[in-house]
C-alpha cells in the first residue's frame, strides 16, 4: 500500500496496523476520516466528514509533515536544484498536496536532503587535503592549494586552477575580470572568488577559482598571488624585473618609480585595452552560471565546479576545432556588420 499524503482536505493520516485514521486539532470540529486496510493495494474510507468549523489556522498544516517526511517527498526538487529556497518547497509542496507546511519543518527537511547528497559538513572538510593532492597527481601542472587558521586549524580558503584553465590564457583576450560571490550553504556563509576571461568568439572562459571565508584584501592578495603562479604568461616578480630594466636604462627614473607605492596604479594611469568591458558583467555571467553549485558545502562545491569547469572546455575545444576560417563566428559577425557600416560614409577631400 502506498504511504498516504496530505491532499486537498487531508491533512494526514496515521496509517494503523488494522486501518487508519486522522482528526482535525481543535475538539470541537467534526472533520475526520477513518478507514480500513481491504488488502495490500486498498483502503476502505468508513467515515468521511471533510468540512472544517475550527479556525484555518488550526489545519492550515499538520505536525504529521515532519522534516523527514518532506525530505522524502521533495528530494527531487533538492537534488535537481540545490539552491531552491525554501519558500519555493513550500510553494511546490502547497501546489503539490494543497497544504501549507512550517518554515522550520521545510528548512529541516531541506538540511536533511542536502546532507544525504554531500554527507555531513565535518566530512566535506576532511576532505578537502585529499581532493588537493589528488588533483595535483591526475592532473599534473593544476595549482590546489588550502589553508587553516593558524590558532584553530579549521579550515580557512582554497584555490584551484587546472591545467588546461592556466594554460589557456596566452590564447584569450589580455584582460581577467574578478569578482567575488556569496555561497549559498548557511552553514559555511563564505564567498567564491572567480578569475574570468575571454576567448576570440566572446565567450567567457573560467582561469581559476578560491572559496573563502569572506572578501576582503587578505584573501584577495592571496588569490592573485596564487593566480599570478598558476597562469601561464603572468608572472609574480614581473613588477621587479620591469623596474630593473628601468633602472638599467635610467637610474633616476627607476629611482623615481620605486617610490611609487604599486597600490596607487589606477586605471586612467595605464590605458591598456578593455575589450569593451568597462563593468563587472563579464564575472557576473560566470557567477549566474555556478549558480545552483553555490549551495553545497566547500568539498562538494570545489569537486563540483571543477567538473562543470572541465565539461564546459571540452565544448569549447569541440566548437573550435569545428570552426573553419581564419576568425571566429563572432570576429566573422563583427567585421561583415562594420563592413555593411561602413558602406554608408562619404569620403570627402579636404
């Protein structure tokens, strides 16, 4: 016999070795419904009085929907979007059976999904030193580095950039877009610092990502020194060798850029190009796509996007070793539209 559920006018039965049988809370209202086990596939209903005259709130929703039954009825809404919120289950469970459930009792069935998924949050840390040194093995040349508090040795960051991520950079666009993003698991409220650029058919392409316990400049040092070594073409002791060529060429003007803290380079003061991107919206589009990823725990986080990360470079391999021409499908779009442009002018001499 299938386990009975809460529907519209139900709400809830305790199924009972010889048949079954529910009752509104309030005393004096004379909604109930009692049956009897037929046979393994059927139910008798012997009594059926389906209209409340106690107040809504009182079988708006009943102690019966415990976390562990929620769990059980909403765990392919869990496991299908682990950022779902929880009043989106209480929508899905509201439109499902028709009735309202706690916050509490929605939340602790949330919990309870989630760590059948990932195991426990003390599980997901202990893990993570062997997910490092594992991916340092099967994919040589890939940067995974972790840190603890030094006084509580609970853990604290880690970074990764794969192989294939750093070794890519020389062929994308010359400028990385960082940004930080809130994780969505409450037990471990910390940020994910992403590393992003872009290739020759405008597409973003991921070069490395940290998870910390917050943003702020320490952990932000931290990243971009560790991306500095992990990115191919980028160097940490880049500042020092172009201020020793200066002082070889000039020792006053490199006496005079010594003196410049590196901190108070700004934008205006080095004009490289941008490529158009003059906002954040090149990580926010990477931030949206590890969306549903965000809700796990460090370990299960950090496996999971680095399997995203390594799917979505094989599809771009894929798509590029398609392409046929000397540009890309983008490149080809924005030189046939400036050609139809410039079509319009008027040379006029002058």
């Amino acid at each position: 016999m299938q386990q009975p559920t809460p529907r519209n006018g139900f709400a809830g039965v305790d199924v009972l070795r010889e048949g079954m049988t529910d009752e509104a809370l309030a005393n004096s209202c004379n909604w109930r419904v009692r049956g009897k086990v037929a046979n393994d596939t059927t139910v008798v209903i012997t009594v059926c009085e389906l209209v409340h005259t106690c107040p809504s709130h009182l079988h708006s929703w009943r102690a019966s929907a415990t976390a562990k039954w929620l769990a059980n009825v909403l765990g392919n809404q869990v496991i299908n979007n682990p950022s779902i919120f929880v009043t989106q289950l209480q929508d899905v469970f509201r439109n499902e059976y028709g009735r309202q459930t706690s916050y509490k009792a929605m939340w602790k069935g949330k919990e309870a999904i989630m760590d059948h998924i990932q195991g426990s949050e003390s599980s997901s840390f202990q893990c993570i030193p062997a997910f490092c040194e594992t991916l340092k093995v099967l994919d040589p040349g890939a940067y995974a580095e972790w840190e603890t508090y030094p006084s509580t040795r609970h853990f604290w960051r880690i970074f990764v950039c794969p192989t294939a991520l750093g070794r890519a950079f020389p062929h994308l666009r010359p400028h990385i877009g960082l940004d930080a993003c809130h994780s969505k698991n409450h037990k471990f409220p910390g940020q994910v610092l992403l590393a992003t650029a872009m290739d020759g058919n405008n597409h973003v392409n991921y070069l490395a990502y940290a998870v910390v316990d917050k943003e702020n400049e320490e952990n932000w040092t931290w990243f971009l020194l560790l991306l500095c070594r992990a990115v191919v073409g980028i160097k940490a002791v880049r500042y020092k060798q172009v201020l020793q060529a200066i002082t070889a060429t000039s020792a006053e003007c490199g006496l005079y850029v010594g003196n410049i803290d590196p901190k108070t380079y700004t934008a205006y003061a080095v004009p490289l190009p941008r490529f158009g991107h003059t906002t954040s919206n090149l990580v926010e589009v990477a931030n949206s796509c590890i969306l549903p990823l965000r809700a796990y725990a460090p370990f299960k986080l950090c496996y999971q996007l680095y399997l995203y990360l390594m799917e979505l470079k094989a599809r771009r391999q894929k798509e590029a070793a398609e392409m046929q021409g000397l540009f890309t499908p983008y490149a080809s779009n924005m030189l046939r539209k400036h050609e139809e442009f410039a079509g319009s002018y008027r040379v006029r001499m002058v």
